[in-house]
C-alpha cells in the first residue's frame, strides 16, 4: 500500500510523517505520473488558492479528478476546500466532493482554535473511546453537504467539520500536526 500526499504547498511533510509513524509507505506528489500505483492520496492544509493555481500550472486537474473517481482522497483544511464542488469564491476546485465550504468561517490566524471531537466512526474504527482532539487554523466550515456526502463530525453548535463520501474524506482540521494517528489508520482503511 503507497499512499501520496500533494507536495505543491502546504504542510505534506507533516502528513508524511505521521504515514510513516503508521507503516505506511508515502511519497509526494507533485506531478501526474507520481500518482501511478497509489491507493489513495492526502491532499494537504495550507493555502487553497495557492495549491489550485500550482495544480493547474503542473496540469494536474484531471488526473486528480480521475484518480479521486477509484480512489481515496482526503483533504484537510486547504486540502478540504481544493475537493469541495463548491468554496463560494473563484478559484481552481476539483469539484469531487459534495460539499459546499466557507473559507476562513472561524476568522483569522488569531482565531485558530483546538477542540475536542466525538467522531463515533472513527472510535469504532480504532476500538477507542476517546476524543479526537482537532486542530483549527484559519479554518473552512463545511457549510452543508449534500448528494452522497454525509457529516462525519461536526462542532457542538452544529457547524460541520468533518465529512465523508464515499472514499473520499474531507477535515476542517488537521490531523497531521497531533500525536493521534487515528485518523490517518481511518484514511488507509478507505483506501486499502
Ligand atoms: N485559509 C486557508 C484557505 O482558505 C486554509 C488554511 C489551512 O489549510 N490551514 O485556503
């Protein structure tokens, strides 16, 4: 099992590691040929428009969107907005997920915040009972889902964080830059 993470921009190396930690092969991704022979690919937090832009200057729109048709893709934060079909704003998207997201919904790097998730997938998942502690830094909201795309997580006010269609997985947070790889094991599962 090879997993690859998108390297144009962000914090990849992080998602790396921590595949690693799990004994999981990975590689980064920043061409169409490096996608060959992967089970799944982890598209990474950072900034949205940058990783668009790149991805259509590396002409890797449609390999994306064909990979991401047989295969997992997970996308935290950036990663999240880059897959939903809709980011309520004019950038490059893949449009394989149906969600529509909120850039930046909790404010400004000031107002990144850490909390505790009930993911009740995830916990049967990994046989645990304790909380996912996510990390929010400049944060989309994952303003509704719809079509096949079903909540995976969400704040206690309602506001979503995590969703799920299928093989494909999208996380308001990021899981790379904590110590519980639970989510990661959750990802490789989809994609094995
Ligand atoms: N605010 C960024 C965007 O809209 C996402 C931030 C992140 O990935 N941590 O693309």
């Amino acid at each position: 099992m090879k997993i690859g993470v998108l390297a144009l921009q962000g914090d990849f190396s992080e998602h790396i590691s921590m595949l690693k930690r799990i004994g999981v092969e990975a590689i980064e991704v920043r061409l169409p040929k490096h996608l060959d022979g992967l089970s799944g690919l982890i598209i990474p937090g950072g900034e949205s428009t940058t990783i668009g832009k790149l991805a259509v200057a590396y002409d890797l729109m449609e390999p994306l969107r064909q990979f991401g048709k047989s295969h997992a893709i997970w996308g935290t934060c950036a990663g999240a907005i880059f897959l939903s079909k809709d980011a309520k704003a004019d950038q490059p998207l893949l449009g394989l997920m149906d969600i529509k997201v909120i850039r930046n919904a909790f404010g400004r790097q000031v107002d990144s915040f850490e909390t505790d998730l009930d993911i009740e997938g995830l916990k049967k998942a990994s046989g645990t009972d304790h909380p996912y502690h996510a990390v929010f830094i400049r944060a989309p909201i994952i303003e509704s889902v719809y079509g096949q795309a079903k909540v995976l997580s969400a704040l206690e006010d309602g506001r979503i964080v995590a969703a799920q269609e299928g093989r494909l997985l999208a996380t308001s947070f990021h899981p790379e830059l904590t110590d519980d790889t639970r989510f990661h094991q959750y990802f490789v599962s989809l994609a094995g």
